[in-house]
C-alpha cells in the first residue's frame, strides 16, 4: 500500500481519480458500498469503522467529497443525497492540527474559495458562477437560474436575519486573504457532484469589535443546477438557500455549536420559512426511528441530526418562533448546548427536563395516533418507533432489549395491547433507578379501540425511581403506552416494568361454623397463579380492626381450608381473605366480608359466580344450614326473562355446587351480556350477577 506522502505526490502529477482509488483502496469493492439509500460519507465512514482505512485517510476522503468530488475514488461515490455538506467542513477544520503536513497542504488547497468567471450582486450577497465549463450554470447564457437562486438568498436573509432575528454573517472584507472581494456575503454555484446540496465553509474568526467571542466569516457553496434529486431544482435550491444561510447566521453566533444543534435548526428553518414544502419530513424517520439514542446523537446513518429537527419544531410550536434564535444568542461562547437550554427555558418558567418529558410525550401523537393537541403536521409524520410490544398478561420485571435502553435524553416506548376481555382496568408497575442518581420519568397514553389517542398522565416514582399506575377503562381501550424517559447525563439507563390487568381475585370465600368452639373457613381460587400470598383476617365487631389470624403462610393453591379455634360459645365474628398479586396489591376474595355467630346456623350463603366473566360455562356454589330445605337456582337476563333453570328440588345440608351450561331453555347458546343468577331457599332470595363474554 503506498504512503499518503507517495499518494499526494502522485495525485500533484495528475493521477487519474479512478487510479488512485485501485491503488490506494483496493480492499473496498465496489459491490460492497451500495449506492441506493447511502451517502458517500456514510461509505467513508464504514470503511473507516471497519479499519479498512485510517483516520487521516477518513479525512481526505472527506475532503474529496466536498471539495473536489472528481478525485473521490469511485468506489465511495454515490447520487443518494446529503443534505448538508457544513458538518463536513467543520471536521475537515478540526482534524487539520492532528494531521500529517502534508495532508493538511493538500486539504488547504482544496479548499481554498473557489474562482469563477462572473459574479452578480444583490443588496447582500455576491454570487458567484462559472458561465463554461463543468461549472457553468444552469440555462446559460439565460440567466433564470441565476436570478432565481439570488432571489432565493434575499428571501432567506429578510426571513432568517429580519424576521426571526438571528445575527447576519459578519462581512469578510477584512479577512487576511481579501475575502471576496466585497462586503457581500459570498455564495459560489459550483458542480457539487456525489449527491451533495450544499455547505456552508467558515473562513476566519471575526475580529470586529462587539462580535461574540466564537463568530466566524464564511462562505456558503451551492449546486450549479440541483438536477437529479427528485424534487424540483427551484424547490430544493430555495431549501438548500435557506439551510445554508442558516448555517451563516449560526457562525455569526458561535461556530463552535455541536453540528447536531446546527442541523437541528437548519432543517427546522426550512420548515419554518416554507412551510408548505415539508423537505423536513424525509428526515423525521431517522429520529423518530430511534428514539433511545440521545437527542443529541447521531445515528449510523448520520441523518439523525436533520431528523433531530423535531425538537425546534416542538419547542417553536410551545414558545413560538423566537426561541430557536433566543437559544443561538445563549448559545454564544457556551460549550454545552443541553445546560444553556435549561438555563433558557428557565425563562420560560421550565426546564430541559420538563420539556424532554413533554417532548418524548408528544412524539407518541405522531401518524396515525395524532389527536390534534400536539404537532400542528403531526398526522402527516412517520410514527415514532415501539421498543417492545405486549399482549399477554401477566408481565412480570420485563423490558426491551438491552440494546433499546434508553441513553441520556432518550427514552423508549412499550405498547401494552389489549387481547381482550371484560377488566375494565390494567395495573402498571414501573421500577427505575433511584432518580438521585438517575433522573427518569415514567408516563403513559392510551388509544382507544376507535383509533383516538389521550394521554393518561406521568406515574408517580418514589426516591428508589418506583412507581404505580392504574389505566382505567382497560376494555374501551386498544392499547396503553408506557413512555420511559432518561433525563440524566447517563447512558444505557436499566430498568423494568410489570403489567396485570385488574380485577376482583377471583374465587370463593365462604365460613362454616363447627360446633361452638371453632369455625371452618373454606375457600376457592379460579387461578391461584395470580396469587402471591393469602392471609385470613378477622374483626369482632362491625367498626373493628382487622387482624390477621394465620400464624404460618396458607398454602396458595385451588382450594383451602383453615380451622379457627381461637373463639368462644357465642362469639359474633367478622372474616375476610385477602389476597396479595406479583404487583403487590391487594384485593378481597368475594363476596369479602363474611359473619359467623358461634352457636347458630350461618343460614343460607351465596358464593358470587366464577369464573366471572365467563366465556362458556358458570359455575355456581351455595350452602344451606339444614335437611330438607328447597333451592331454587334460575339464571333471568337484564330484560328479567327467564333463561334456564339450573335447579329446583329439596337438598341436604351443606355445600352444593351448580354449573351452567350457558345455554338457555331451549338449548341455544346465550348471548353475551349481563346476567342474574337467583337463589331461593329457606324462605330467602339472593342474586348473583353474571357476564358472559362469547
């Protein structure tokens, strides 16, 4: 492999481009680096990831592409657009006192100003063009494209500068190489092949008096025709006027702002100035498409900056326009974008942490779950990515994958589904880390089973980041989401979360008393899986306390018995099962309450109906205190028409159990919907309610 000393020299003889990529690259193939959907920064930056090539090679390439896209080796080239070359120029400039002499002469020339032919002034730019050549301008000699782009720029600077308030670029009429060549703002039309729209290259620091410490004069670069990228030329060179000269205006500020905040506000200007155009939308997918990674962080596509307009667009939409600006005038001589936003929205009775939480909340209100609250274009955008989807409950101390956890100002999205059901409530339980040392937020929305979304509210966490909610009107309901949200300067955030849907333990609790001196507490469980432990309780009186009377755990299981020995001739008891589930609430076992007076016959008793709701069969218990008795069990619908009779004739003392078939008298099946199973008995009629969900 030859030197990068041997390669320059070879290149300063005249090497042809295509040479010189099958001597200096020939381990990178061609068919390895497809052209459809990738930029040639993003080849470059592959085969450097890859250590097929150094940083310093990196580098040069780079400069190829922008400077002088003829000498980038075939290989690397592509007509997939990128949107922005200033992101380049910027780490050109900040490579070039870490590299090798010779690299960084080369480099310089490259990207010394261009020259071209002919120049034409406007009020504030001078524009620059080729007319012959491989630089010559669109339509010459018809000077329309020519017109049109100078009319494009006086648009952008009574837009960006007039309007919205930015700082103009200073003037290069004093920079040490003359500038050029007037005290116009420069813009030069050049044959910007490889997919490039444009840049914005800073020159100098700006010495005039008063100016901010990190401003900068400069340049801007543009295409000579924008033919070949799918939008009109005039459209898409008004956009890149607009992003260019945005990128002016942020050296005017501070030329040292990280490049994502640059592209952030470029994009957004887009939006901002030609709103009907919606260029922006082609780069939402790449943000919204990961939202785990920082807010700040780029992608391994390298769009995720433009995508990262959505941000200004949410803060623009909540403040009004002038903020964006506002943070630029903060932003000069800072070194932190993230803390002078907090200090900025300060002033607007926020934070960065409150606005985060609000942001990440409104980027679930995107496509087709838009509610019109949120993002005026919000309907018309790609959805933000789902890390994890659930339909089966219960969950118990899941999360996403580990690598959608969440980094500093990301967060995740988890769809909880409804598969269906009669509970009218989902429990939630979120558990974070300690929010001293890792800020995060939990919160939820929900979409109803009509497609209309709304938000449920943020989850209240304890010191030790835990929390619970309940969604209520869980069988209206499609679908809840859980929006976890890291809002600390800490990456790869862990954490876990836990869903059950809610309802009554469904079972059976019912008291037999034996004699005079102790009582036999029975029980059923219709799915004891959902039980973590029981403990029986028991009052003296109405208004008492209380108290649990088990010694040792109860066995969790279908059916359970305890005897209680601790009572005495006469006494009047209350009784309750509780039952504690894997989140740790806790429920009664139905009917709830139940007394027992020693010395008398509990009379007739009717445990409530499981399973409840039921989807086929029903199965129904009660007890009678004495021989001899009658009981009649008859089902009657909500209109009180009878639909079966389940039984009708003289029983034992004891417990008897019926089950339904869910048919009616003449044998059809029964329609979903509420039902009234009637118990007669001992001079006594007790009703059970019943849903039947088919």
């Amino acid at each position: 492999m030859r030197t990068l000393r041997s390669l320059l020299l070879a290149l300063a003889m005249g090497l042809l481009a295509a040479v010189i990529g099958l001597l200096f690259y020939p381990g990178i193939a061609a068919a390895d680096r497809p052209g459809e959907g990738r930029t040639a920064r993003m080849n470059i930056e592959e085969a450097y990831e890859t250590g097929q090539i150094s940083y310093e090679e990196m580098i040069l390439l780079k400069s190829y592409m922008l400077y002088r896209p003829d000498m980038l080796p075939e290989t690397y080239r592509t007509e997939f657009p990128e949107p922005c070359g200033t992101p380049i120029a910027l780490e050109v400039d900040e490579a070039l006192r870490s590299l090798d002499p010779a690299v960084v002469e080369r480099i310089d020339e490259m990207r010394a100003r261009p020259v071209c032919t002919d120049s034409y002034d406007t009020e504030h730019f001078r524009i620059h063009y080729d007319t012959t050549g491989t630089h010559m301008i669109s339509g010459w000699p018809d000077t329309s494209f020519r017109d049109a782009v100078a009319a494009a720029l006086e648009f952008a600077w009574d837009e960006e500068v007039d309007t919205l308030g930015f700082r103009p670029p200073p003037s290069d009429a004093t920079d040490p190489d003359g500038g050029g060549g007037s005290a116009h703002y420069d813009v030069y039309l050049q044959n910007l092949s490889g997919g490039l729209l444009g840049y914005c290259q800073g020159t100098y620091y700006n010495a005039a008096p008063g100016s901010p410490p990190n401003d900068a004069t400069g340049y801007i670069v543009m295409d000579k025709d924008y033919l070949g990228f799918g939008w009109s030329p005039t459209t898409i060179m008004r956009q890149t006027a607009i992003h260019e000269f945005c990128h002016a205006c942020q050296f005017a500020h501070d030329v040292h702002v990280e490049p994502w905040y640059m592209e952030c506000t470029s994009v957004w200007a887009q939006e901002q100035i030609e709103d009907s155009v919606n260029m922006y939308r082609s780069y939402l997918h790449y943000f919204l498409g990961s939202p785990y990674l920082s807010i700040n962080e780029q992608d391994g596509t390298g769009m995720k900056w433009y995508g990262s307009c959505v941000w200004n667009i949410f803060l623009s939409e909540r403040y009004g326009s002038g903020i964006v600006p506002a943070m630029w005038y903060a932003l000069e001589g800072s070194v932190d974008e993230l803390t002078v936003m907090n200090t900025e929205l300060g002033d607007h009775a926020s934070s960065l942490a409150e606005e985060y939480e609000e942001f990440a909340t409104w980027n679930w209100f995107t496509g087709a779950r838009d509610d019109g609250l949120h993002y005026e274009e919000g309907s018309a955008w790609t959805q933000v990515a789902v890390q994890k989807t659930v339909s089966s409950y219960p969950v118990i101390d899941d999360a996403p994958a580990p690598a959608y956890r969440p980094n500093n100002w990301g967060c995740n999205y988890v769809h909880l589904n409804n598969p269906g059901g009669a509970e009218d409530q989902l429990e939630v339980s979120y558990d974070g880390p300690q929010t001293s040392t890792i800020a995060n937020v939990a919160g939820l929305c929900s979409q109803a089973a009509g497609g209309s979304t709304s938000e449920i509210g943020e989850i209240p966490l304890n010191a030790w980041g835990n929390g619970n909610a309940t969604v209520d009107d869980w069988d209206t309901l499609a679908r809840a989401c859980l929006i976890v949200m890291n809002t600390s300067s800490v990456d790869d955030m862990v954490y876990t979360f836990s869903v059950d849907k809610a309802s009554p333990v469904a079972g059976i609790f019912y008291g037999v008393e034996n004699g005079t001196d102790e009582v036999t507490l029975r029980w059923s469980l219709a799915d004891p899986s959902e039980v973590v432990s029981l403990a029986l309780e028991r009052a003296t009186s109405t208004d008492g306390d209380f108290v649990a009377i088990n010694d040792t755990p109860l066995e969790i299981s279908a059916f359970g018995l305890y005897l209680d020995t601790d009572v005495r001739p006469g006494d009047r008891l209350w009784y309750r099962l509780v039952a504690t589930d894997h989140f740790g609430e806790t429920d009664l076992v139905e009917p709830g309450t139940i007394a027992v007076t020693l010395g008398e016959s509990p009379g007739v008793s009717f445990a409530p109906v499981f399973p409840n709701p039921a989807s086929a069969t029903a199965t129904l218990e009660f007890t009678i205190p004495y021989d001899g008795a009658r009981a009649a069990l008859t089902v009657y619908d909500a209109s009180g028409r009878t639909v079966a009779r389940l039984t009708d004739r003289t029983v034992g003392a004891g417990r008897h159990s019926v089950v339904w078939n869910g048919r009616t008298l003449s044998g059809d099946v029964a329609a979903s919907g509420h039902y009234f199973c009637v118990l007669t008995a001992d001079g006594t009629r007790q009703t059970r309610k019943l849903l039947l969900v088919r």
